[in-house]
C-alpha cells in the first residue's frame, strides 16, 4: 500500500484538511472500507470513518462511496480529514455578520477588519467562527455543536485582512469545497496597495514559502525551490501612485501568507503591513511634509492594506459555478484616494 499525506491551506490560513490518499495493494482480499481504514488510522474509531464516508469525506476511485463498499486491488482512496483545531469547543456569540450570500448548504461572508477568524490561543472569543456558530444554532437549535468547527470554515484569511470567505453549513458542502481548495479550483482575487512603483504592469511570482529561520511567526520566499511549499502568485497593476501601486493579486496556490510573502519577495511590501516591515516609509522623500502624509495614511488605514475581493467555486450541491464579489472596504478606499490626490497634487506643482 502506498500512502502520499498533503495539507490543504489557504491564503494566511494554519491547516484546515490533510488529504490522505491510498493505493491497494496486489493480493487484498476484499474488506469493508471503513474496516480497511481503521486498521490503518491510529485512533479512528470505526463510528467516525463512517461518519466521514457519509459525509463525502472519502472517495474511491474519484467517486463517493459507502461504508460497506469492500476495497479490491488497485483502487484509488482519497480521505480528507479535519486536522485537529487547536481549540476544544466553540462557544456561540451573538456577533454581528456581513453575510453576503446563503442557503442550506453554504454561508458566504465578507470579514471586516481586526476579527480573527477563528478561536485560538488567546482568541477564544468574538472570533468569525463563534458568530457562525451562534448564526446557525439560531437557525436550527439542535444541530450538534460537535460538528460546528467540521461544518465551519474550510479556509481562513488573517484578523486584519477584509473580504470573503466561505463557511460550509453540512458535512457534505465541507467536503466539497475542501477538495475544491485542495485541488486550487477555486477562484480568489485580492486587491493590495504596495510600496514602490512596480516596473512591470502584471507578472507572476514563483517562490517557494517557510518558516522564517530567525523568526517563527513570519514567512520567507526560498526562489530556488529546495526549501518551503510551492506558491504561485499572478499579480496586475491597477492603478500607479508613484510611491505606492495598486495591485490585484490572484493565487493560483494557497499559502499562509503567500500575497505578503511573495510581494515582499519582489520588493514591494504591503502598504502598513507591520509584521513585514511595511509601516515604514519604504518608498519616497525625507521630507517632514511627505512622512505626515504617509502617517495620516496609516492613521487611516491602520493595518495591512489587503482585501479578498472576490471568490469563485463551484456549489456543493448543484455543481453550478458561483462567484462572489466584495467592495472596498473604506480605510482601503481612502487611503487610495489620498494617495491619488497627493500624487495629482505634486503633478500641478
């Protein structure tokens, strides 16, 4: 039998999914599924596979099956499972959400600023995903509250980054979009304001993403491929301001932190992204009048400048394509606006 392990991320996400795929073996005498992968999944109690398979969590042979179905040499097993959240429960919160679209199946929602996604170490509360919770125990009071984080989030973007995500709202639409991110079929745009006047009007960059080696909270494109995950980022100019450049941004993979990693990489850092270096003046004059400006563009705009403005999948349960598109948000919009007056002013004089 041969086993290939894969973690699914997500644009400034941790880990949701791991994928397990499997290969059969000459010589194996049929046997249940949910008995075959109980034997080789340490602590999967059998009640859980089953669980799993029910919920579209397993294919065989790209096709869903059931927990009777009795494996045979030579098939294709792909199981996508929750990696363990670094949190024990969710507790529902009345919070208010932006939900831009729903249905029984899905929970479309547009994440304002300073909001983390989902709890955690010293975020146990207030988070997106204690709102969902109570959101859909409204809806339906006996749900199991066990399932909530499994019938949640399938992908997450940073606590100060605006715009869409997408939560699944059965166990079925959790296992579809997984394998959609997983297999990076859906469509993602970002828009980002950025240090520096980027020679190029659109471009692709191609760096493998890490750990920081000195510092663990952060990440570093490795160009040469031998360290890290492969990432992919396409980006366009939008707009020129000389000092900064408006840009959109799309991924053709999902890595944590891959827009701010892979712009830095190319020298030109999200505008006021702190953890990046980016609320410095990285790009200008020294004069007193034009670091005011700049700081009132942070006073503005208080974090880092990047917003999810669009997302594309496919519907779990009708298979028709869906796409979603989210306005800019205000601090984001003004700080531009500044911008392109500043700009137009200098030009006048």
């Amino acid at each position: 039998m041969q086993e290939d392990l894969e973690i699914i991320q997500d644009e400034a996400q941790e880990e949701m999914y791991e994928r397990r795929s499997f290969t059969i073996d000459r010589g194996q005498e049929p046997m249940r599924i949910d008995k075959w992968l109980q034997i080789r999944i340490e602590n999967a109690s059998r009640n859980k596979i089953q669980k799993g398979i029910d919920e579209g969590f397993l294919t065989v042979n790209g096709k869903q099956v059931k927990s009777n179905y009795k494996v045979k040499a030579g098939d294709e097993v792909l199981l996508m499972s929750l990696v363990n959240p670094d949190y024990t429960e969710i507790k529902a919160e009345p919070l208010a959400l932006n939900i831009v679209f729903e249905d029984d199946d899905i929970l479309v929602l547009n994440k304002p600023a300073n909001m983390v996604v989902h709890p955690g170490v010293g975020n146990y509360s207030g988070t997106l995903l204690n709102g969902i919770a109570y959101h859909l125990l409204q809806q339906n009071p006996q749900i199991d509250e066990e399932k909530l984080p499994r019938y949640g989030l399938v992908h997450r973007i940073d606590k100060n980054t605006t715009g869409l995500l997408v939560a699944a709202k059965t166990g079925l639409a959790a296992a579809s979009l997984a394998k959609q991110f997983f297999n990076h079929t859906v469509s993602r745009r970002y828009i980002a304001v950025v240090w520096g006047d980027i020679t190029e009007d659109e471009g692709t960059i191609n760096a493998h993403l890490a750990r920081h080696q000195r510092n663990r909270k952060v990440f570093d494109a490795y160009p040469d491929g031998e360290t890290g995950k492969h990432a992919i980022t396409h980006y366009r100019v939008i707009e020129r301001f000389n000092y900064v450049t408006l840009v959109e941004c799309v991924l053709e993979t999902g890595r944590t932190h891959q827009i701010r990693v892979h712009m830095k990489h190319i020298g030109h850092t999200l505008f006021n992204d702190w953890e990046y270096g980016g609320d410095k003046i990285l790009k200008g004059t020294i004069y007193t009048k034009y670091k005011q400006f700049v700081d009132n563009c942070f006073t503005v705009c208080p974090r880092c400048a990047l917003h999810a403005k669009t997302l594309g999948f496919k519907h779990p349960r009708t298979g028709e394509e869906v796409f979603f598109e989210s306005p800019l948000p205000t601090d984001i919009g003004q700080v531009v606006e500044k911008w392109r007056n500043y700009v137009h002013h200098k030009v006048v004089e």
